[in-house]
C-alpha cells in the first residue's frame, strides 16, 4: 500500500476532500453540531431503553444503532458526541468510495460520487462485482 487511506487519499483526491470537509462544517453549523430527533427516533430509543434492561422484551429493531445511543449518551436526548461520531462515519464513508473509485480507475468522476454520476457507479460495481465461478 502507499502510506494508508487517509494519505492516499489526501495525495490523489484532496478536492473530494476538501469537498466533504466544506460539507462536514455546513452541517455542523446547520445542526448546530447536536441531533435533532427524527420520526423513528423513539423506535431507536425504545429500543436502547430495552438493551439497557437487560432484553427483557423483543426489540422492533436491531441493535446496532441503539447500542450507538447509548454509548454516547443519547438514549434519552439529543447529543453532541452522537452528531460527531454520526459525521465522523459519513466522511469515512465518502473517503472508502472515492479511495474505491480512484482504485477502480473511473476517472476525474469520482470525486463527486455522492451527485450519482453513472460512470462512478458502474466502476464501482466493475472493481467489487464477485468473479464468475469457472467449472
């Protein structure tokens, strides 16, 4: 490899960068860096409130995201580390895509991969679609 994720990507794409950087701090400044609850918001923290019982009662849903809740203290109320840690994982999302698509050789294209370019996708689908089997 040549140095990790973040310096190869920093190396080859610093305008995706750049361009999810700008987005991070728009959405900071427009949530006000905290999570607003949203319509299965009470799903989630019903949810959390049944792991932290212990699983006394099946859970409408699964347990991931209401482990992320709890975890950070928000199982009960909007918070500011649960809004951080949520676009902390957006930009490591964004930064696996562009590095795949800049792997899969799609072009200048990858960069704004989040705005649905055909090319991106199709190379995306190209680098990680499984191989035929051979009889």
């Amino acid at each position: 490899m040549d140095g990790g994720l973040w310096r190869r990507t920093w190396r080859h794409d610093r305008l995706a960068l750049a361009v999810t950087g700008a987005a991070a701090l728009l959405a900071s400044i427009g949530w006000r860096a905290i999570t607003r609850p949203m319509g299965d918001t009470p799903s989630y923290r019903a949810t959390a409130a049944i792991w932290r019982g212990g699983w006394g009662a099946i859970a409408a849903r699964g347990p991931g995201y209401p482990l992320l809740l709890v975890l950070t203290g928000a199982d009960d109320g909007s918070s500011r580390i649960l809004f951080v840690v949520q676009l902390a994982l957006h930009v490591a999302a964004i930064v696996l895509v562009v590095d795949l698509a800049r792997r899969a050789d799609v072009g200048w294209g990858r960069a704004p991969v989040a705005a649905g370019r055909r090319p991106c996708c199709c190379g995306v689908y190209e680098a990680t679609k499984p191989s035929p089997p051979s009889w």
